[in-house]
C-alpha cells in the first residue's frame, strides 16, 4: 500500500476546521461494499462527515460494478444527472472508483466526455485516495490512477456500515476467466491475505461485538492457493472457529470445481460456521458449463450436493443461476429447471445473461430473442417459488437461532433477521433486539420466508 500519511495532513492542514461531508455510494457485490467501507475510512482520516444526500456533500465518490454493462451504463446515467450539482457547487469534488475504472479504456472515456469527474481510482489502488483528493483541492482538472500495489488490503481504518454485521475480504482477484465474466479483467489474480492478518481482524471484530463475518472472496474456496501450501480455506476455518466468542461465520462465493471433502468436513465440524452454502451453479446443462468454463459438470456438482445431504438432508443451499446463455436450447433450460427441482434450493439468484464486452462470451453466437429469455426466467422464478413454498415447510415446529437484523418491511412491531441457515425469519420483538441473537420458535412458513415467536423465557 502507498504511504498516504503527507497527504492526509496536507488535506487536513488545507481544510483546516471546515465541517465537511463526503457522500459514497458503493454498487454491486459485497466486496465492492467492502472496499466502500475502506473508501470512508481513509476520508474519516481526512476530516470527512458522512452523508446519505448527495446535495449536502462537498466530496462525491461513486464505487462502481462493472459485472454487466447495464451497471456501468446506470453509473453513467448517474454520473451525467450529477453534472447539475457541479454547477450548483463549483467547489463539489466528485470521484469514481471501482471496477469499472480499472478498465483504462473507462478511465479514458470518464476523463474525455465527463469534466464534472475530478478523479478516477481503480480497485487495487484505494491508498492513492488522498493523492487524487490533494490534487482535485489544488484546481488539477483530472487525475487518474488504476494502479495495483503490493499491499492491496491491509488498510488501517473501515467505517462499516453495520455495528453487527462484519465483511472480511480474504482474497482478491480471480483466476477462473469463465466466459461471460469480467472480474479477473478488473480485479486481476488471485491474492490471499495473510492468514494472521485475517485472524487479527476477525478477533478483533468479535471483541468489539461483532456477531456475523462474512468472508469474502470472488473463489473463497481457492484461498491459500498462492500461499504455498501454507494454509487452505478449511484450515482458516477452522482457526477462525477457535476464537472466543458468540458469532457466525458465513462466506461467499463458493466455487463448485474447489467444493472439497475437506470443505464440507469443515462446515459441519466446526460450531461457529453457518449451516449453509452459497454454490453457484449456473446452469443445470453440462454443455452450458462447458460453454461458460466452468470446469464441472452436473454431475460432479450433484455429488457435491450429495455429499452434503447424506450428512443434513435438509441442510440449506442457495445458487447463482443464468437464464439465455449464448444459444442456449430449450432442453439446456429445462435441465436447469430439472436441477433446482431436484437439489431444493432455499433460494436462487438468477440473471437474464446479457453480453459483456471484453469476455469471451460477448463473441459467441445468440439467437435467443430477448423475450424468450424473460419468459425462461418468469418460468424460473415460478419453479423456485413452488420449490421453496413447500422446502421452507421444514422449518415449521422447529426453533431456529436468529441474527435479528432490522424492524420487519411487512407487519408494524415486527422484526426481521436471517439464520444460521440464511433463512429470512419474521417474528414480533422489540427494536432493542436488533443486532442479537434469539430463539424463534417457527409456526408458518411462505415461499420467501418463515415466521414465529420467541422462545418462551428467553427475555
């Protein structure tokens, strides 16, 4: 990591007692969120308030996704819609971050047809925040760096956005290039923290209440590959799981061509890892995953599934799914729907695939019109819907441990959090619960969701 430690006093010294807010808005996967949280960290260093509204800031810092070109197209339209506050403001800096900038060819349009953007800053590259910050308060008209330095993580200051809920990044960087995804372009190689590192931080958390660490990687599951054998991920696991304390850990994503013996062994032996795994499948045609580089098949992925089920038949299993990859037949989309009927999924994220430039995919022949592939995915989410409505049954009679997370969107005195399994679990308490964890006792279930009451005796 750059020494950012001049700058920081420069900007401070420059500003002085100014009151000064910033306003960041971080897009996409959770790892983006994570490096949101580092963003607002370095700017607390330099003096900066936080706000949720765009017209009170005086710094602007957009935190972009660049998965689909529809998420760059959308920062884009923000980006434009922005401009009327630069001329409102002529002293508003405005920044943008992320994966999308890490794409020099973005950077460059940014800098050519964007004059209210005063800096662009790449994923690998957030220490060099103040620099760019420096420049902008010194009138540099645009400023640029998409960089990767050696230390791309250990940065000393995170405000989170939860004072319950934790992300731990664990790697960075992809080294899978299936054909439809962008992120090892954006993000580069695989990168494993060090594992005292991580242990550290998540000791840390815990210490300071902390109840839920979600690990996070694009391929949690190859964690320790560059490491040189010295720890694996069911080996970090298993450390985290010896700290003291009462907290989850969860992790996402999960890679099914590196979904281990080991890693299953690992799930269900050690007492603080939840009792749920999140495992990508993508499509239920080999063919389709052999198309995507997915490097399984069906069957290697049931087996995985399988294995996990022979121990918990009910334990929980979620999915990414694509609907209309590159000529995709209707019998490829009815293994897909094959497969969810089959594995029982508690939930699905899925995705109509739309092309991304720069991918191997985005040159692959489509004749699928865009209607047949709204109606497979309406098609889908009907299925899913069927699966869960009679799979969430299981719950009821049954006491479930519960993070509550926030008061319930659906009924007034209610409150609404997730399960070790990741299950959403509605029940009527008090907002002092908020941020612990209790016992519901569950008496209905619905195709989103299960509902209770607390458990007798536990406040």
């Amino acid at each position: 990591m750059k020494d950012n430690t001049a700058e920081i006093s420069e900007i401070n010294a420059l500003l002085g007692d100014n009151t000064r807010k910033a306003y960041v808005r971080s897009f996409g996967c959770q790892l983006n969120v994570s490096d949101g949280e580092k963003i607002k960290g370095l700017l607390k260093k330099m003096g900066y308030g936080f706000t949720e509204d765009e017209h009170e800031a005086d710094l602007i810092i957009l935190n972009t996704c660049a998965v689909r070109e529809s998420a760059e197209d959308r920062v884009f339209g923000i980006v434009g819609s922005m401009k009327k506050l630069k001329e409102l403001k002529p002293s508003l800096i405005m920044g943008i971050a992320g994966c999308m900038t890490a794409q020099g060819h973005i950077a460059e349009k940014i800098r050519r047809s964007y004059p209210q953007v005063d800096f662009v800053l790449g994923t690998s590259a957030i220490s060099a925040l103040p620099r760019l910050l420096l420049e902008a308060l010194r009138g540099v008209r645009f400023s640029a760096d998409i960089s990767e330095y050696d230390d791309f993580s250990e940065v000393a200051e995170q405000v989170r956005d939860s004072s319950f809920k934790a992300s731990v990044p664990i790697m960075f960087g992809c080294n899978n290039f299936c054909t439809y995804c962008i992120v090892p372009y954006v993000r580069g190689r695989e990168r494993s923290r060090r594992p005292e590192d991580i242990i550290a931080e998540v000791r840390q958390l815990v210490n300071e209440g902390y109840k839920e660490i979600m690990l996070l990687g694009q391929n949690v599951n190859s964690y320790g590959n560059d490491l040189g054998g010295e720890m694996s991920f069911p080996q970090l696991l298993r450390e985290l799981d010896k700290i003291e304390g009462d907290f989850w850990i969860r992790f996402m994503s999960s890679h099914p061509k590196d979904a281990s013996k080991e890693l299953i062994d690992a799930i269900f032996e050690c007492k603080k890892v939840a009792k749920h795994l999140h495992l990508p499948v993508q499509s239920g045609s080999s063919a389709v995953l052999e198309r995507m580089n997915r490097r399984y098949t069906v069957e290697k992925y049931l087996g995985i599934v399988d294995e996990i089920r022979s121990r918990d038949p009910d334990f929980s299993l979620t999915t990414d799914l694509i609907v209309g990859f590159p000529d995709e037949t209707d019998e490829e989309f009815r293994a897909t729907l094959d497969l969810v009927k089959k594995v029982k999924y508690d939930n699905i994220y899925s995705f109509i695939y739309s092309k991304r430039s720069g991918t191997k995919a985005a040159d692959l022949p489509d004749g699928i019109s865009d209607e047949e592939k709204g109606r497979r995915m309406r098609e889908l989410l009907e299925v899913q819907r069927e699966v869960s409505t009679e799979h969430y049954k299981r719950f009821i009679g049954r006491t479930m441990r519960v993070l509550a997370e926030g008061a319930s969107k659906k009924k007034e005195g209610w409150l609404t959090g997730k399960s070790s399994e990741f299950i959403i679990v509605e029940f009527e308490g008090d907002s002092s619960l908020i941020g612990q964890f209790v016992d519901v006792e569950i008496t209905d279930a619905m195709n989103w969701a299960v509902s209770g009451h607390i458990k007798k005796g536990q406040i």
